[in-house]
C-alpha cells in the first residue's frame, strides 16, 4: 500500500507574513491526516522561515528546483546540500514551466535528478505533454523520453528514492483537469514503463497527478489506483483549499465527516 503524499508547488508566491499565515494555517490541519504525507514547496527564500515553521511538526518542506555540485561560480543558483542544509527533504525536478520558460532540457533535468539524490533529497520528476502533443498521440511518446532519459542517466535503482508527477501541461494552471480516467491511463502507463525495468521500484513508486487538482476534483483523481497524490499549485495557495485535498486523500476517520 503506498503512503498518499500532497505536495502544495507555491511557485513565484508569497511574502513572508503570507507565508506565515499559510503555514501556520496548514500546520493547525495538518495533524488530522496522519496516514497522509504533506509536502509544501515554498521559493528559497522563504525556506529558511518555513524550516523554522514546521521543524518538528508533520509537515515537510522542499524545493522547486536546484543545481548542480555542492557550490561554485553559478551566479544564482542554489545547490542540493543548501537545500538538504535547510531541511528539505524533497525538490522538484522538471517543472513544465522550468522546461518550458527557462528550457531546461532531458539532459540537464536528468543531470538535476541525480544531484538531488546525491544530496539526499528525494527528486519529484515532474512529466507531462502539452496540448498540441496530446491532440497528436504523442503522449506516451512524451513521457516515455522524459522518463528514460532520467533512467538512463541516473538508473532505475534512483527511482526507489524518487516520486513521479504527471502534469498534462494543458492543464497546469489553467482549470481544465484530466478526466480521472485519462489521468489513469497515463499513471498506468508509467507504472508499467517502470515495471519493465524494476518490478519492485513500480509497486512502490508513488505517481502525482499535477493540473488544476482542486477540492472538488480531488476525491475522483485520488480514487485511481495508480494516482498517489497530488502536486498542487493554485489550491495550495489556500489552506482551506489544501487541506481539503488532503482530506480527500486520507481515510483517517476526520477526514471521512467533512
Ligand atoms: C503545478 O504547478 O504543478 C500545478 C499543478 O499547478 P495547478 O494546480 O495550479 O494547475
């Protein structure tokens, strides 16, 4: 059985008094969905703070992204071992808008992946098509050289310590959701490209879905069997909204009232 993980991606958002009220919002309900892991992905520099927040409390913390190395001349950036230093404990890798905008391409994301289990810290390889890729068949396809170009480099055997989010891009922001069942014909698909590889990493790897996951949407995309959280963006902005979805995905007797 795999351990449901909501994980709130707060992108380019907050101030640090908004912040605070967030976390502490998310703290007070957090303590309801024992059986659940809850993640927040805050900018680096709220991170400090949010170490502060929640050390010792169920919640953890990560990244949106990182470096490569442990330090050097790479002006703006930011390295696993700051981020394992800060307490983090996840970071994504891939984000369709670090592919996209900022053209992080396969073998710099595969590169990242591997720096981020060279740091301890567990990769959220994010993957996803676009609309157009999607209207054309080509999502399997899309996936597929997103995923293998990350197994290639780094090895199946990294996925034991990694999660994986599928993020259909056309649905990232936009408040169009796939469907419970397209969500679940490519998280199946997934599982099965990685139980061609390592039957046992594919038992246990848990897949997000990622793309307008919302209160409402929630219970139906969480109900597939192979979706195993959420990787939540505009909702998780919300601490009403969030902990709705974390609701969602628990079975803790709390969670079932409401
Ligand atoms: C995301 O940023 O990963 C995301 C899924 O965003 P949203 O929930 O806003 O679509």
């Amino acid at each position: 059985m795999r351990k449901s993980l909501i994980a709130g991606n707060w992108k380019m958002h907050g101030s640090l008094s908004q912040v605070k009220s967030l976390v502490d919002n998310i703290k007070q309900g957090a303590g309801a969905y024992t059986d659940i892991d809850i993640l927040v992905l805050p900018v680096f520099v709220h991170l400090a703070l949010v170490h502060d927040l929640l050390s010792h409390t169920p919640v953890m913390w990560g990244a949106q992204n990182l470096y490569l190395g442990t330090q050097g001349a790479y002006t703006g950036e930011v390295s696993g071992p700051m981020l394992k230093e800060l307490g983090c404990q996840y970071v994504l890798i891939g984000h369709s808008e670090r592919r996209t905008i900022f053209r992080e391409d396969l073998p710099l994301l595969a590169a990242k992946f591997k720096a981020a289990l060279d740091a301890g810290l567990k990769p959220i390889l994010c993957v996803g098509e676009t609309r157009a890729q999607r209207e054309n068949g080509e999502t399997e396809a899309v996936v597929r050289e997103q995923l293998e170009s990350v197994i290639a480099f780094a090895g199946i055997s990294a996925f034991a310590q990694a999660v994986i989010a599928y993020e259909p891009v056309w649905a990232i922001g936009t408040g169009l959701t796939a469907t419970p069942e397209q969500a679940q014909e490519v998280h199946a698909y997934i599982r099965d490209l990685i139980t061609q590889n390592n039957v046992d990493i594919a038992k246990t790897i848990r897949i997000l879905y990622g793309g307008s996951m919302k209160p409402d949407n929630a219970a139906s995309l969480l109900a597939k069997p192979d979706i195993d959280g959420g990787l939540i963006g505009g909702a998780s902005l919300d601490a009403g909204s969030f902990l709705a979805i974390c609701a969602a995905a628990s079975r803790e007797p709390t969670a079932a009232i409401k």
